[in-house]
C-alpha cells in the first residue's frame, strides 16, 4: 500500500449473508454465529430452510401431506427462532422456506440475494462424511466463501 492510501471504512464487510437453517444442532449454531457476524458487519441476514423433496418421494397422499404439514410447522418454528434472534441482535434479517434439493435451492437463493458468504452448520449423518455434504458441495459450487460451523 503507498503512502497516504487508506482503507474505505464500512464497505470492506459482507452486506448480505444466507445461512441454511433445518432445526439441527448445527444449524442452529451456524445461525446464531451468522447473526453475531451481521451485527458485528452490520449485514443483512437471510436464513433459508429447504424441506427436501425426497421426502415426499413413493409416499401416499395422505402421508405426503402429512410430511408437507410437518414441513411448514418446522418452517413456521425456525421463522419465529429467526426473527426473535435477529430482534434480540438488532440485525436485519429474512426468513425463506423452499421445497427441492437442499444444495440447488441454498444456490439458487444465495445468487437471487447477491450473498456475500455462505453459512451450514456440520452435517451429523455419517453418509455424508463418505459421500459428500451439503457444506462440500457448495464450497466446490465456489461461488461464495462458505462457513461450516460445527
């Protein structure tokens, strides 16, 4: 750096962060980390929860919509986690839930809202560990930094 260059305050941070919340431990803590990290940036925090379509896969009606029910009852309980922690913080913050495959819809969300970083919390299933994650998946997307919190 010469002589005389400064750094431009308060635009070196992250504006937008997206963390991918499911009501796991992991999650959890990766929103509560995310939700100090805009407070501290002063960024705006969007949490996304995707209800996987493969669960709904080879179900009866009945369950489908069982499953279905269950999903938005889990969207409706992480809506209210989020708003309460983002109120608590004092950090601006969004609530999305989406249906699909948990990688493509985090993807697709985290370019729709021009994310500057990623934030997962560690996957617990051990099937992961031997075929991938979400969290690999994403930092091999290497469209974002991606945090994975354990």
């Amino acid at each position: 750096m010469e002589t005389g260059e400064q750094f431009e305050l308060g635009t070196d941070g992250p504006t937008t962060l997206l963390v991918a919340v499911d009501g796991s431990v992991t999650s959890l803590r990766a929103a509560a980390y995310a939700a100090g990290l805009a407070r501290r940036q002063g960024s705006r925090l969007v949490a996304v929860y995707v209800q996987t379509v493969g669960a709904l896969a080879g179900t009866s009606a009945y369950a489908a919509q069982a499953l279905r029910e269950g999903a938005e009852e889990t969207a409706a309980e992480l809506r209210g986690l989020v708003e309460q922690a983002a109120r608590d913080r004092g950090v601006r913050a969004g609530f999305v839930s989406r249906t699909g495959d948990p990688f493509t819809e985090i993807a697709a969300l985290a370019d729709e809202v021009r994310a500057d970083g990623v934030l997962v919390g560690c996957s617990e299933k051990l099937g992961h560990r031997l075929l991938g994650s979400l969290a690999v998946r994403l930092v091999r997307a290497g469209r974002w930094p991606v945090t994975v919190v354990p």
